[in-house]
C-alpha cells in the first residue's frame, strides 16, 4: 500500500456512463463498521483512535492483492484544500474532512472503491460506481468488507447487528444511495410531488453532498434511511425499484417537454450552452445550473457535439477546491469565477473536437 497519490482530476465514476446514465449520475454503497471493545470515534482517546488506525492500515494492505494498488491518505498529511477536493469527488465526507485526529482514507486507483477511517464509526467502506449499479456496487463492498473482516473483531450483536454510532444505521450498516438529475421533473414543476412520496416510503432526499447540503444543478440524493431489521439485498431491492421509477418519471416528464414546449426548451439549453461557451465569468452555483441544463439538452438530442459524460466531469472538476487544485494555486473568488469560465469553455471546445474526430 503506498501513501502518497497524485491526484487524478476526475474519478472513473465522473468519467463513465453506467446504465440509466442520462438521469442517474452514480451509485454508492457505503458499510458503517465500528471495531469490538473501542470506544467509538468520539469517545476514543487519541491512543484509542491511532490503534484503530494502525489496527485498519494494517489489514487494508490484503485488499491490494485483490482490487489492485491501495493509497493510504492520512488527513493530518493533507491540506485543507486537498481535503475539499476529496469531498467534493465523493470520496470522503465532509465530516473526515474536518477531522484530522487519526483520521484518513485509503483509496483505490480508480476511486471506486474508498475506506473512511475514524469518521463518525471506526471505518467506512464505500463503493461509488456510474449509472444505476447498485447490486454491482454493493458485491463490491461486501467482498472489501468480508476480506477485512476475516483480520479485524467487528462490534457486532446478534441481535442488533453491526453497533454504530448513529441509530439508523446499526443493523446492516448499510447506507444505499444514487444521485439523480432530474431537471425535467422541475421544468413540469412536478419535483415536490415526487419528492414527498419518496420520503413516504423511507427513503431520504438530500442535496450532492448529503445531509444538510443544498440540492443545485437539479441534482438529488436518495438513500436509505433504516438499516435494522432489513437484510443489505432488501435494502437495495426497494431503493432499485424507486429508483426505476423516478427515472421513468424523468423520463415522462423530457418526452413531455419535447412535445408541448420544443421550441422553448431547445432555446433554454442552447442559450445555456453558449453562456458556457462564451462566458469570461461564472460562478459556480450558475455553472451548476448551466451545466444542468446542457446536461438536458444532450439527452433530449438538442445540443450535439458534446457527451454528457463530459457535464458530469465539469459539475465536480468546476467546485472550488478541484478548481484551485487544477490551476494549482488558491484562488480568490474572482479569479475563480474566472478560470472557472475558461475551464469549462476548454472542456467543451476539446471534447467536441474529440467527438469530431471520432
């Protein structure tokens, strides 16, 4: 296992289109463990918390024979701004990013599959793969679990399940959740209805970056909000079937808008797309919009010349961390307004000549 890694612009989910890809973005599975007779992160004494660390690394350095080069990133080791760019990938949360006590994550090469340790639990094992792989996504994080379980003593009842520190996740451990767009659903202002009746089958809606975060660029998170008394398979059977149907709903609500407003939404996300390919200033909350917009007008088979892979590598790499990191100085907020306008214009200028080219 090594402990330094470059940083690799965009992750493999960014990169890649999965199944469902046009409306769901990606899907993450993600295993809450905590080890026997430790006291959880928020309790444990510094020594308490380096030994789950060393006790993790240590059995970590099995897992490179099977999924490949292991990174391990300690937070202490990182900057803030590093951190962010992390965060903003998916890859930790933005509570390890604030924690530097024995903290750290290790990543594999492609950034599929990561490792939180001293979070909120002791670990957190997560699989984020493109498009609607759940089940994929979930065999992947089992098979790291189970490795890891055969080297470390898990807490664990018979009763209850894997104990975590937050109640809603003892049991499986389990936290299921995709990244939808739905921006048709919004233009047909039928977003609300579709929203409250997932809440009303226990799932949860949150913004990109979880809770607490705020839902931009027509982006939407839903997860699994009970993990006991349900088996791993049982929890992502109800969230698949939800899911199939949100996108089918999206799905209704595009066809919708090519039939009754054509005129009106090719304009919108044309108009849009040249903002992004002009604009010498933007922000990020308006590329997010711009993004999302363009990002419709692709699947809709509106705007040609760009994949919209290319839309989902710009919502991540245009964030203010990525940005900086990018450039490889910290940036004030015009100067980030403004190569945030010239990154985005290069990658759409590139990417289309690509598909020329092709």
């Amino acid at each position: 296992m090594s402990k330094e890694k470059k940083q690799e612009p965009a992750s493999e989910w960014m990169r890649i289109s999965g199944p469902d890809g046009d409306i769901v973005l990606s899907s993450r599975i993600r295993l809450a463990r905590n080890l026997l007779d430790i006291p959880f992160p928020y309790l444990a004494s510094d020594s308490q918390t380096e030994t789950v660390l060393q006790q993790v690394k240590e059995a970590c350095e099995a897992l490179d024979e099977v999924f490949g080069p292991m990174t391990f990133l300690r937070m202490k080791d990182l900057s803030l701004l590093e951190r962010q760019v992390l965060v903003e990938k998916h890859l930790i949360s933005p509570a390890l990013a604030k924690e530097q006590r024995n903290s750290a994550v290790i990543l594999r090469k492609d950034e599929a599959l990561s490792i939180m340790i001293n979070e909120e639990d002791h670990l957190r094992i997560q699989c984020l793969l493109p498009g609607l792989q759940l089940d994929r996504a979930l065999r992947l994080a089992e098979q790291c679990d189970d490795l890891l379980e055969e080297k470390l003593d898990y807490a664990f009842d018979e009763q209850w399940g894997y104990l975590t520190v937050c109640p809603t996740n003892v049991g499986t451990g389990l936290r299921a959740s995709v990244m939808v767009h739905l921006p048709a659903l919004v233009l047909t202002k039928q977003i609300n209805r579709i929203l409250s009746a997932i809440a009303q089958v226990g799932l949860a809606v949150r913004g990109i970056y979880g809770e607490g975060s705020e839902i931009t660029g027509n982006l939407v998170q839903i997860s699994n909000q009970v993990t006991l008394g349900q088996t791993n398979e049982e929890i992502i059977r109800n969230l698949f079937g939800v899911t199939r149907q949100i996108v089918e709903q999206e799905s209704q609500a595009r066809q919708i808008l090519l039939n009754e407003s054509r005129d009106q939404i090719a304009d919108r996300v044309n108009r849009s797309f040249g903002i992004l390919s002009y604009a010498q200033l933007i922000s990020s909350q308006e590329a997010m919009q711009l993004l999302s917009d363009v990002h419709l007008g692709i699947d809709l088979g509106l705007i040609d010349g760009v994949k919209n892979v290319v839309l989902k590598e710009l919502m991540v790499l245009q964030r203010p961390a990525n940005l900086q990191m990018l450039y490889g100085q910290v940036l004030d907020s015009v100067d980030r307004d403004r190569q945030r306008a010239r990154l985005i214009r290069r990658y759409l200028q590139e990417r289309a000549t690509e598909t020329e080219e092709g």
